[in-house]
C-alpha cells in the first residue's frame, strides 16, 4: 500500500509485503483517551484453523506473523481496558489492524469525560490540533520547560526567553500566550489580570499524560480568553494501572534532577492514588540563570456510585536566576551584529551566555579602630523570580443516567512570590553597572551606601527590591450534557472566577544601608499617606502598593450532531467580567456630596466649612469596571471516506481586555476602552491510515480594537505603554504528517506559512513609573501594513524515531524558523510618513538529537529500566529566539535591536526503573 503525501517537501511510501505463502496483521495498541501507546497489550487472533497472538512493544506495535489467507478475528486486552475485537481478512498480502481501547469503566464514558475537558477527537471534533502522547514527552522533552516540545506542532512558536528555567514563551499562529488559553485538567491557569502563563510555576512534564494543542477556535466548553488557540494539559491521577517510577537525570551546567511517582492502580473499593514528588537544581546556561525548584503532585480518585471524585493537588515551590532584558546584539556577538548590519559594541562580543544581572559582593563591617571586617563573598542576583503556587482541584463526573451526564469541578489558587531588581531612592529601575565587567556593580553600591564619610545618614540610594505578584483565586465550573437523541447532544454550563491580585514593592536587600526612602520632589513617587521621610527597612512597602479584583461569571450552550460520516456543532458563550483597583499609596479620599478630594499626608481639605485630613479618608477603590464578552462559532467535520475528513469553523470572539488594558499605572481607568473582536475561519483536510496521519488546514483571522502592553526605557525612567484599538490580520497555511515506515521507523513533519499584519491605526498612551504622561493623551500611532513581529511566520520541521533494535531508539528533529520580524514599539511610528516594516530576521536552523534504551522487562517481567539521553542544539549554532526594541526609535535600524538567543549545545543523560 502506497501514500503520497503533499507538496514535494516530503513523500515517504509504505509497500506491503509481496505474496507469500504466508502473511502478517500488525499494528498498534492505544489508548483511546490520550492517543498514547499501550505497551504490554496482549494480541489474540483466532480463526482459519488457527489460536496465535503477540505482545505490543514499547511503541505499541504488534504483529502476528505466519498467517494463510483468510478471515481472522483479532482481539486485543490490556488489563484496566475493554476488550476490542476486530474481524481482520488476509487475502495474499499483510494486514493492518489497529486498536483503540478505552478503559473498562463500567459507570462512565470516558469519552465524556474527555469532552468536558475540552479534548478534541480526531475525525470528529472540527478544529485543529495536535497531541503529545506520553510516550513522546519522556523521550523528548529533556530538561526543557513544556512548551518547547510543542515546536514541532505546525503554528507553534515556543522559546526560552532570556534562558531562566520557567521563563519560556509560547506563540500560537502570531499570538503570544495572553492570548492563548492554557487548561490543566480542565481548570484555566493564565492569569486573571494579564493573561500570561507563568511556566515555572509547575513541572508536570512528569506527570502529564496527555499534551493537545488546539490551534484557533478551540473545543473548550467554558469562556476562556483564546485567540491563538488552547493548549490543554492532561496529568496523572485516573491510572487503572499500579505502577512506581523512579528518575534520575543529570546534565549540562550542574542540572541535578531526582523524581519519584507512585501509582496505586484501582484498588478495593474502587479507590486509586497518584502521588509525585522531584527536586531540581542547576547553575543555568545564562550566567548564574540558576535554578532551585521542589515539585509536587498528588491525585486521589474514587468511583462512587455513578460518580468519578478526583482530588488533586500541585505545586512547585521555587527560585531561579533571570536575564529579565534582552540586549543589542554586538553585546553577545559581534559577528551575530554583522550579521545583521550593526555596528560592533565597544567592550562588547561577551559570548551568548552573558548575563548582566548579577554581581559578586563581599559584605563588610567595621570594628572599633575603622578597620573592614569581611564576611565573606557571595554572588547576588540582580533579576531573579520567586513563586509558589499551590493549586487544588475537586472534579466529579457524573453519569445521571444513560442521558445525561454531568462534570463539575471546584478549584482554588494562592499564589505568593515575585520578581527581585534594582531600584534606587529615584525610583529609577537602572542601577550602578560595573564599566569593565558590565555587570551590576554590587561592591561600589554596598560601599556608597555603608560609608559615612560619602553617606552620612546611612540611606540607601541603590538596593534590592521585590516586587511581589501574589494572588487568591476560588472557581469552578459546572457543565452537562443531555442527549437528546442518538445523534444530538445539548450541553450547557457556568463558569465562576473571583480573583484577588495583591501587587506591591517591597524592600529586599537595604545594601549596606541602614534604610532608605524615595525622594519627595517625584510625584506620586512612594506612600503619599505617610510622612515622606519615613524611614522604610527591609520588608517595607515602598513605590507602589495596590490589590486588583476581577469577578467573572461565565456560561455557554453547544449543541452537537454526531453520526460516523457528519460531525456539526454551534456554540456560544457569554462573560460578565468585572474590575476594581484599590490603591494604598495614592492619597486616601474622602466624599462629599458624591464628590472625591485627596486627602494625602499632612493635607487638609475644607468642604462647605467643614474640614477633613487623611484620618477621614478612604483609600482610593475605583468603581467596578465592567465589560461583558462573548462569542459564537459553529462547525462541521465530514468523514469523506473511512480514511478521509473534511472540517471547517467559523466564530467570533467579543474579547474583554485584561485587568492591565483597562487602568494605566496611576489606576486611572483609559477612555474609550471597548471589548476586542475577532473573527476566525478554518478549513482543513485529513487523511488517516494506520500507519499514516495528515492534515492540512487553513486560517483567516481578523482581530479588531487589539490591546497590547510593553515597557520601555526612555534613559532615564521605566515608561509603560498602552497601544489600543488597532486592528491585526492573522491568516496562513499548516499542515503536519506522521507516518509509519516501517515498524521501527516512522517520520513527523510540520509545516507552517503565514501573513501576519496590523491594519489601520491605534491609539497610543505613555506614563512613567512615577505616573506622569509622556505623550498626549490618545496618540494616534500609524501601523497599517507593517507585520506582526515577536513570533516567526514560516516554520518547517521533520523528525524520526528509528528503533534499529527492540528497545533502543534514536529521535533526531531538524527545526527551521524563517519570515521572523522583530518586535517593536508602536511609538517609534507616531507620523504616518514615518511609517516603516519592522527589521526581518535570519532564519534560524536547529538539529536536536534523543536516544532511549529499554531493556528487557526483568524479575518475572515486573521491573522495567531505561535510559534516556538527549543532546539539544546539536550543531551549537546560535540564532535569534526573542527580539524587541525597548528603545523608543525607528523599528529597522539594526543597531537599535535587543535581542536574546538561543542556548548552545548542552546535553542530558537519565535513567528510570519503574514497576
């Protein structure tokens, strides 16, 4: 049998054998679920005089040779899934069979459960996606954070940021992670006032047992903020199998990782138990990115009645180095800067790993006689994070009866930790640099504040703040699914968020002084309710301090048709999400007559004779600010043939803004703020054989009044931006191909090519840190045409799994990035004759190699070990990953990029054994 696959990119073809006088059935095993491999599975096939059968391998690939012409019937088991049997004919050539096997629940349908957490079906649900299968990420990830084994998704753009652990990015289709939505067992975990996804809070690669990417409109059942698409992350915990796996991996840069998982399996009374729990530490490929992370996981699971209780509980409890900024790019490498047209940096060409952000200090007191006394060196940080992020889930699933069916869970957050920086009683971001090392400068500082003969009041000028992100988030979600009849599916639900952001600087690290205080003549600069001279020490609060409430009440309706040739479903969903910002420092208020006066430190105000002080004020709380989203798709998949589908979809999302679109930094609500509107439309094709899958879609996507935020230095103060009301055209082509060669090898590829632009004009708006507008209010910026940059538009990536010998396996993956624009800022083009397309990359190329080695089960088949090994960046070439111009000016002068580039080479080296 031969495939001829697309676009003379690739062509691969499959033949059967020749005639023989005997044949084979083969095929794999999987799990219906998740897609993955069912190792073990047990192959029966009876019939034509003949009782034989095989085992899945690792793979899940089966044959069962020596097979006369004939009808056979061919049975396939694992123990925790429903037998599956297929009649299989041999007629004068080999045979595929392969099997799909759900798990032998006899009170529910795992198929719903997989529907309530917004997992798409192949040949049925009528989006794009694509799925990870657990199989995939132990041979693949590494020491990689999660998203970066989605690059070889078509669409997908993920890299490492400034190389921090946890600091990576994901892109979906020109859409950073804001707008893409990240579920893990069905519960949303971007944030609630931003929409970032904050990946070193967890590290469930681990645990994760299922990784799908859905791409544009996603099959998600509640109102989530997706616009790229939704990646949805399945983990451990409703396991039918006992198993204990324990890891140990070691690796470049000092990378240190121990894991243990325990799983119980159904037990007596149908409880089950997933326990795991790692510890992680590295020195970092960045210079001093180090990183220090605890993990754990927990899931208890229990089939009462008609009901499926999970509770879970995850964390991970950690502290890892950063290069928060990127830099011009002669500062790294003076060739990568020719390269691009640039001047070489003086005192530059410090290597790909140079990291200013941290400094050496050797702190010091003094005796009696003026005399040091040294305590010894230690390297400090500069940029670092800090968080924990405890999660709890309660899922129930619900089988009614043999109608309906009913999923609920309840969740709660408690986020506490932030970002640690450099701040001076200025209030300004930047501090002392070594000029030599170009590094932070921790010695002069700690001696400029420590002297008295410099500093006679021991105030610190320059020291360490955090800047804490902490939060309190309770929700739940609860949906339904009524059939209506064998084909129609009514399903409706509600979704509830309340959210508390608490967001203020503290001081960290006083840096030799006694104390410190921000200077007076900066407006709205520190605490306006206290006196301005008071003396702050570590642990206080100091240049803002204010807690942000989002409330979100969510519901939708879908109704589905379902027979085996035609798939449709329309959908809809509304939000009502509301704002409040109460700010502590901001003088305090009182109301008179409806009427609000300040109130700060030291200030009276006189109202109708009447006189009043802060003592009688309230803090500053702005009214609720509300906004009411919603949206409406429909689509349809048709399964041409047994082997062949056709989809589309259509939608429109009427997108609230973040929390951060809504209020600039003085808590002052931006005028004329309007819910974002996006129209998406899809086709897509796809064909699926046993041993091979192909599909190929395409997008048109039409963003309108887009929100977007960045941070500038304009040399002398940090700036934050708002740009609103632009609009951006996202539209391209994706398609993906994995086939079966042969049994021990097989070949995935993706393609990607796509047209991103801003249309029209937006507005912009400018405030320093200290609160002050930099330009008027409301200016016009002129985008019209220019492309969408921070992401590369064409992506092209193939990949193998060559199994030469049972259990060992080599997985090389070519990737290849290209039509990459540089990010910019929007103020660089506030004249529409100044109006210029963002700088264009080189495309980047990169070769990663993973080798795995099983060895036969041992000590009566119950013990398993294996090796893994994985070299990352192959040919140590280094490329542009992340590119943006902090600098206020024109977007394709090369001089004026800020770049980050990838890591060089490093490599892992891991082993398991597992019961």
């Amino acid at each position: 049998m031969k495939h001829f696959l697309l676009a003379g990119v690739l062509m691969t073809t499959s033949v059967g054998a020749v005639a023989q006088a005997t044949y084979s059935i083969k095929g794999r095993v999987l799990d219906k679920l998740t897609g993955e491999a069912l190792p073990g599975a047990t192959v029966q096939v009876v019939g034509n005089g003949v009782n034989t059968g095989g085992g899945a391998e690792e793979n899940g690939s089966y044959s069962v040779p020596g097979l006369k012409s004939g009808t056979y019937t061919v049975r396939a088991s694992f123990i925790g899934y429903k037998v599956l049997e297929q009649q299989v004919t041999v007629n004068n050539q080999n045979t595929t069979a392969t099997f799909s096997l759900t798990s032998d629940n006899a009170t529910l349908n795992e198929v719903q459960v997989v529907g309530s957490l917004g997992v798409a079906v192949e040949r049925s649900t009528p989006v794009a996606f694509a799925a990870v299968n657990e199989v995939k990420l132990r041979e693949t990830l590494s020491n990689r954070d999660l998203p970066m084994i989605l690059n070889e998704t078509p669409g997908v753009y993920a890299t490492q940021g400034g190389g921090g652990t946890g600091d990576s990015r994901i892109n979906i289709r020109g859409f950073d992670q804001r707008n893409v939505a990240v579920l893990v067992n069905g519960v949303p975990v971007n944030d609630m006032e931003t929409g970032q996804v904050f990946w070193s809070n967890w590290d469930l690669g681990d645990v994760t047992k299922s990784l799908q990417v859905q791409r544009g409109l996603s099959a998600s059942k509640i109102s989530v903020p997706s616009v790229g698409g939704t990646i949805n992350v399945l983990t451990r915990g409703f396991d039918d199998k006992k198993a204990a796996l324990a890891r140990i991996e070691t690796g470049s840069n000092n990378y240190q990782k121990y894991s243990l998982m325990l799983s119980s399996g159904m037990r007596k009374g149908d409880w089950a138990f997933t326990f795991y729990g790692s510890r992680r530490t590295s020195d970092g490929w960045v210079d001093h990115a180090f990183d220090d992370a605890w993990t754990y996981f927990g899931n208890i699971s229990k089939k009462l009645g008609n009901h499926r209780l999970s509770l879970t509980g995850l964390g991970s409890p950690q502290s890892h180095g950063q290069r928060i900024f990127a830099q011009q790019v002669g500062l790294f490498s003076t060739e990568k800067a020719q390269e691009i047209g640039a001047a070489p940096l003086a005192n530059g060409n410090r290597g790909f790993q140079f990291n200013p952000y941290w400094g050496k200090l050797n702190r010091y007191t003094t005796d009696a006689s003026g005399n040091k006394v040294y305590q010894g060196e230690e390297t400090l940080n500069e940029r670092s994070n800090y968080y924990h992020k405890p999660q709890i889930n309660l899922n129930d699933y619900w089988q009614v009866n043999s109608k309906l069916f009913i999923s609920a869970v309840a969740y709660a957050s408690f986020g506490n930790g932030g970002g640690v920086s450099g701040l001076t009683s200025a209030n300004s971001g930047t501090i002392l640099q070594n000029s030599t090392t170009l590094q932070t400068d921790f010695q002069r500082i700690y001696e400029n504040n420590y002297d008295l003969s410099k500093n006679p009041t021991r105030r610190s000028s320059q020291f360490l703040v955090n800047s804490v992100n902490s939060h309190r988030w309770y929700g739940g979600v609860v949906g339904a699914d009524y059939s209506l009849g064998d084909k129609i599916t009514l399903s409706a639900g509600v979704d509830g968020r309340l959210y508390k952001g608490l967001h203020y600087r503290e001081v960290r690290d006083l840096l030799g002084g006694d104390h410190t205080y921000l200077n007076t003549s900066i407006t709205n600069a520190g605490d306006r309710n206290i006196d301005p001279t008071t003396k702050l020490y570590k642990g206080d609060k100091i240049g803002f301090n204010y807690d942000g409430k989002t409330q979100w009440l969510g519901g939708y309706a879908q109704l589905e048709y379902k027979t085996p040739v035609l798939s449709a479903v329309v959908s809809g969903t509304v939000s009502e999400i509301r704002y409040k910002r109460i700010d502590y420092f901001r003088p305090k208020q009182v109301t008179v007559d409806g009427q609000s006066y300040d109130v700060a430190f030291n200030q009276t105000q006189t109202i109708n004779g009447q006189t009043y002080t802060a003592a009688d004020g309230h803090f500053l709380e702005t009214p609720w600010a509300d906004f009411t989203g919603y949206s409406l798709k429909a689509g349809a998949n048709y399964n041409v043939t047994e082997r062949n589908n056709l989809f589309m979809n259509v939608g429109y999302n009427s997108k609230v803004p973040f929390f951060n679109q809504v209020y600039n930094a003085q808590g002052v609500l931006y005028r004329n703020v309007k819910p974002e509107g996006i129209t998406s439309v899809e086709l897509g094709y796809g064909i699926s054989y046993p041993s091979l899958k192909a599909t190929l879609n395409a997008y048109y996507i039409l963003w309108a009044n887009k929100s977007s935020n960045s941070v500038t230095n304009n040399g002398s103060d940090i700036v934050y931006n708002t740009v609103r009301n632009v609009n951006a055209r996202h539209m391209g082509v994706e398609m993906s191909v994995a086939q079966e060669i042969s049994r021990s090898l097989q070949l995935n590829a993706a393609i990607a090519i796509g047209d991103w632009r801003w249309t029209g004009k937006g507005l912009l708006n400018q405030v320093t840190e200290a609160g002050v507008q930099v330009n008027p209010v409301d200016q016009p910026v002129y985008l019209d045409g220019v492309h969408v940059g921070d992401a590369a538009q064409n992506q092209f990536q193939l990949g193998l799994r060559y199994e030469p010998i049972r259990g060992f396996y080599v997985r090389p993956s070519l990737l290849v990035f290209s039509k990459y624009y540089a990010a910019f800022n929007p103020e660089s083009i506030l004249e529409e004759n100044s109006r210029t397309d963002a700088y264009r990359l080189p495309t980047s190329k990169n070769v990663d190699m993973h080798f795995g080695y099983d060895l036969r089960p041992m000590y009566h088949e119950k013990v398993r070990v294996g090796f893994r090994a994985s070299v990352l960046n192959v040919l140590n070439q280094y490329y542009f990953t992340d590119v943006s111009n902090r600098n206020s000016s024109n977007v394709v002068d090369p001089n004026l990029l800020q770049a980050f580039f990838n890591k060089g080479r490093t490599f892992t080296i891991g082993m398991s054994v597992g019961l």
